[in-house]
C-alpha cells in the first residue's frame, strides 16, 4: 500500500505544480484563463488572487513531495503525515470548489481523485 500511497501522491502533487504554473504564470494567456472562467476583461482583476492561489497549489505539492521522500526512508511515518496533510488538504480544496458550485464537478474530480487515492492508501498503510 506505501506504494500505491506515493505514487498517487506525487502525481496529486505533479497536478498541483502543474495548477502553480497556470494560475502564477500563465494566467494571462487567454487558453489558461479561460479554463478557469475568467474573461478578458477581468483578468487584470483576477490576476492577484490566481497568482496567490497559484502558490497555495505550489506549497501543498511541495510539502506532499517531501512527505514522498520522507516515507521512503527507514521509518515512514512522518512522511505518510505530511502526504495526509498535503492531500487532504487537496481533497478539502476539491470539496469547496463543488459543494456550493456543482458545476464544478469535473473540475473538483481532476483537482481530488488523486489526492484521495493517496490518503486512502496512506491510511490504510498506517493501519497495518
């Protein structure tokens, strides 16, 4: 299951790194803030907070990368914490995003499905 467990998490936190570039980035360029529903006019608007929010997709995949290399050392525990706490937190942001808005729910799955196969093999993992 430790397998499973990092190799959903690094590709949860490979998306994120990817969701950094579009939002910190790219912002600008009308196909990345199209994706994201911005039009044209309001992308000087809206630019702060997907620059911001572009880092919080950053923080959390690097701090789910360390919980990666962690959890390959002798004594996973630590870094299987920092994997539930990273993905999980991608999980929650998935669940804020299509709670109130279920339109959003193939977005909510590209950004959570990940990160929840990493936290439940990452559980199962501390439970044997």
């Amino acid at each position: 299951m430790l397998t499973l467990a990092l190799v959903f998490a690094t590709l949860a936190a490979l998306l994120h790194v990817m969701f950094f570039v579009m939002e910190s980035v790219l912002f600008t360029r009308p196909a990345v803030h199209g994706r994201f529903g911005t039009k044209a006019a309001d992308v000087p608007a809206a630019k702060p907070w997907a620059f911001n929010q572009g880092f919080y997709n950053l923080f959390l995949a690097v701090g789910t990368l360390v919980g990666v290399v962690l959890a390959t050392g002798d004594d996973p525990t630590a870094g299987l914490a920092l994997i539930l706490f990273g993905c999980g937190s991608m999980v929650a942001a998935a669940l804020v995003l299509v709670i109130p808005q279920p339109q959003m729910a193939r977005a909510a799955a590209i950004q959570g499905v990940l990160p929840a196969l990493a936290v439940v093999f990452a559980i199962v993992e501390l439970l044997d």
